[in-house]
C-alpha cells in the first residue's frame, strides 16, 4: 500500500491561532484514495527545519504532501525550502508569470514572485487563488488556506490515488477499554491485516468507547467485522 506523510507549515498553526484543518482534511481524502498516511506533523516557517523534515519524508515515503507557505509575505519559505531540500535554484516559469501579471494587474510584480519556483518542478493551478502549487518528484506542495488547497487537491485526487479506499467499520459501545482490551488483542492476531483503534469517551451517561477498524481489503474488513461485532456482544453481555 502507497504510503503518504503530510508537512503543514505555518507558525500560526504551531502556536494554535490557527487550526491545523489541512492536515485532517487530507488525511481523510488520502485514505478514500486507497494511500495510507503515516505522519502529519506541523513545521514552523523555518526553511532548513522544512527542508530537513522534507529530506527525510521524501525518502520515507511514496508521497508527501505540503501545505502552507506559498504567499508573497516574509514568512512564506516553502518555496526556498523545497528548493533546499533537493538541491536546485528557484527559477522563475514565464509562462506562470506571465499568467500572474495578467490576472493581478493592480500589483503584478507582487504576484510575479509565485512564479519563483524549485527548478524542475511542474506548476499546479490554483482554482480559488493566486499562489501556484507544485510537484517536485514524490513532492506535492499545495496553498495553506484551506478552500484553496481543497480545490488544488480535487485537481490531483485521481493522479494520487493509489488503490481501492481504506475502508472502515465503527461502532460506539458503552463500556471501559480494560473491558475489551481483551477482545480487541484477539482481533489484531487473527485479522493482522486491519487495523484496529479504541477511542474512550466520558459523558454524564457514563464510559463510552468507540471501536474502529480499517483495512484497504473488504473481504477482509469484513470478517474482521463479522468476528469482532461477535465477540464483543458475547463479551458485554
């Protein structure tokens, strides 16, 4: 299974002024597309801190997806940063300058510096913005406000979909993991191929715990439900 990790980038997510939406958005539409993420993580505006980090997702990973950092602003490094990761001059693409200077007529030379991009990248339109993306190698790097980078995705969903989606079950039950935890080490030995997830939860009803599974194989999330649904109403009963 393509595996993918997500680098959102931006100081105002680390200090918490701003919700870091992108990285659960992207998660979820990555899993719909059959690729299974294995980081998110959040990176101040920092270019050695984002080349670093992209240096070694690069190499980890089938695919990394960037967000964030793509303005005209002093705090927007991604650009240099990528460019840092994999060697290579910022370069500027006529073409995409050109584009800019026609569309932002009231200060062209401003959104001409989107067009400074790493050297053997391939420009990605922005649907809702100004700002390009890119895709470096195994690198795609997309807008850090949320409805443009939701737009740029849904221009690249089936160019990164990499198998059937990771399906998934839940269900809520109203007990205590040290109730289940049991049943739920069971589950992983027999059906080693789904992941299994517990997540607790307290209300004014008492302990509640919502038990999850996910596998990109249906026939076997499926005799996975099958044998767990049994065997925790045997266990609650």
């Amino acid at each position: 299974m393509a595996s993918a990790a997500i680098l959102t980038i931006g100081n105002e997510l680390l200090s918490g002024d701003v919700e870091n939406t992108n990285g659960s958005w992207l998660a979820r539409r990555l899993e719909a597309a059959g690729v299974d993420v294995r980081l998110i993580a959040v990176l101040p505006d920092e270019i050695e801190e984002i080349a670093t980090t992209l240096r070694e997702q690069a190499d980890r990973a089938d695919l990394v997806v960037v967000t964030g950092g793509l303005g005209g602003t002093p705090d927007d490094l991604t650009r240099e940063a990528v460019a840092a990761a994999f060697g290579v001059e910022q370069t500027e693409y006529a073409d995409v300058a050109a584009e800019l200077r026609a569309r932002f007529r009231r200060d062209p030379e401003y959104a001409a510096r989107w067009a400074m991009l790493p050297g053997g990248s391939r420009p990605l339109a922005n649907p809702l913005g100004g700002a390009p993306g890119f895709v470096l190698e195994n690198v795609y790097v997309l807008p850090g406000l949320p409805a443009e980078m939701e737009a740029m995705y849904e221009t690249l969903e089936d160019e990164l979909r990499a198998g059937p989606a990771i399906g998934s079950w839940r269900r809520t039950y109203r007990t205590t993991e040290s109730q289940i935890v049991a049943v739920l080490a069971e589950a992983l030995e027999i059906h080693p191929e789904v992941r299994v997830g517990s997540y607790p939860s307290f209300g004014v009803d008492g302990p509640h715990v919502e038990v999850v599974l996910k596998s990109s194989d249906q026939d076997s999330l499926e005799a996975a439900v099958t044998w767990l649904a049994r065997a925790l109403e045997q266990s609650l009963s």
